[in-house]
C-alpha cells in the first residue's frame, strides 16, 4: 500500500481540470519518471509557484472538481512520481478520482464546509497529514493546530488502495 502521510500542498482554486495537472504536451512520455519534472507546470493563480511549491509535499487539499476535463491516466501518474497519493477536495472528476484509485491511491471527497475549515486553519503555513486507513481518520498538524477528521471510501476502492491498483488487484482475484 502506498504512503498517504507527509506534508499538505494547499491549492486553494476549483475546477483544477488533467491539463493544468499534466500539460498534453507531456502525454506522449513513455515513463511515469519522464512526468515528474511537469506537474502542475500550467496551474496559475495567485500566489501558487510549482517551482518551489510541491516540492517535499506528499498530499494535496484543494477546492471542487478536481482533475476535470481530459480522462487520462497520466495526471495521476504525474502526482505518483512526484510522491503526491493523496488528493482531499470538495469533489472530482468522475475518470479522475477512479483513476486514482485504479492507480492504488486516493481522493477523498470532504464537505466543503470541511474544507473551507481546513484552509482557514492550515493553509498558508506548513502542515503535515497522517492517515489512519485501517479506522478512516486523516489528522492535520500545523499552525499549532491539529484536526482529526473522518472520512469514507466505498469497499472496492478499499481493495484497490490496499492491493496497491487494478493491476494488482486483478492478479490476486481474477
């Protein structure tokens, strides 16, 4: 199973569509490792610079419909390579939040009074996430705060995140 702990990317926009995630210019890289330089290379608004900013960041929370537009394997590839497997938001792209699970990783869909709540107390400074997969429990650490939450993932995608994606989840039951 792959890692849903590490440091919070706060990007504080809705409607993040597959090409500000991976700009189509980059699908036709063969390898997962040639899309990690790209990441959220086209994403603009204020105050955000992918630069400097997803480095040593493992999770992301953001605002509404994320990974709209294009249904492509390769936007959650590009957050794999870059050690991003979780993606919190108020909701996403129907392909895309599959494809994340198909790829052994998560997003988690919260209220967006949750997340209203969590950029208003974290953003804006560094904050970590822990995840207690095993009892549905996110907890947030930062600007001398902490947030323990709940949230829920239905049973088959349960299966995919802890087989590590489809592929493995296929080997071991069909």
């Amino acid at each position: 199973m792959k890692n849903f702990n590490g440091e919070i990317l706060f990007l504080d926009r809705a409607d993040i569509n597959t090409d500000e995630i991976i700009p189509a210019r980059y699908l036709t890289e063969i390898t997962k490792e040639a899309l990690k330089p790209y990441l959220l290379e086209d994403l603009k608004f204020d105050g955000f610079d992918p630069a400097k900013d997803i480095a040593g960041k493992q999770v992301i929370i953001t605002q509404s419909n994320f990974g709209c537009g294009s249904s492509r394997e390769h936007a959650p590839w590009a957050l794999e390579v870059n050690g991003i497997n979780l993606v919190i938001g108020e909701s996403f792209a129907r392909i895309f939040r599959q494809n994340m699970f198909n790829c052994g990783m998560m997003a988690v869909a919260l209220s967006k009074e949750e997340i209203d709540r969590l950029f208003a107390e974290f953003s804006g400074s560094p904050a970590t996430l822990e995840t207690d997969f095993a009892n549905n429990r996110f907890t947030i650490k930062g600007n001398n705060r902490e947030a323990d939450i709940g949230f829920s993932i239905s049973g088959f995608d349960r299966a995919l995140v802890e087989a590590g994606g489809w592929v493995d989840y296929a080997d071991v039951n069909y």
